[in-house]
C-alpha cells in the first residue's frame, strides 16, 4: 500500500484523489498522541486494510519515540491482538 503520511494522520488515496482509508492520531501533547479513528472505505474492507494502516502509525509513533492512548474501538482491538506495540501505549 502506498500510504500518504501527514501530520496526525496517515491515509491511502485512490488516484482521483478520493479518500480510500485513514488513521488519525491527533496531538495530546509533546509526547503522546490519541489514536482516534480509523476509516476504510466499503470497496477495501475485508482485505486487512485497517491493519495495514495500524501497523504503520504505530510503527511511525516508534520511530518518532511517541505513546498512544487510544479511543478509536479498532486500534483498542488492535492494539489487544499486537502484544509487541504494547510499550506504545500511555
């Protein structure tokens, strides 16, 4: 997947520009973001989309030495089934 990384979100466009899916982790504060919302669009669900885009904030918060909590019922349920993201979390 070829994912567009801004600030606070991370998000995969189809080529007219169409949002497709996104996960966005607004700032809490210096350290610390929350992840609160996970999209993906009807066309892609069932193909591990969500997980991808999980997978890639949360390895962006690790290179970036940043702590998540989370309020997005998906990356709660992600986060449960990827035991070695744990020391992510605040």
């Amino acid at each position: 997947m070829n994912f567009t990384y801004t600030p606070n979100k991370i998000a995969l466009y189809h080529s007219d520009s169409n949002l497709l899916a996104e996960v966005t982790f607004p700032d809490v504060d210096d350290n610390t973001v929350n992840i609160n919302h996970t999209f993906v669009d009807d066309s892609l669900r069932g193909q591990g989309v969500a997980g991808q885009l999980m997978k890639a904030a949360a390895d962006h918060l690790r290179s970036e030495g940043k702590k998540a909590v989370l309020t997005c019922s998906y990356a709660i349920t992600w986060f449960e089934k990827h035991p070695e993201y744990q020391d992510l979390l605040k």
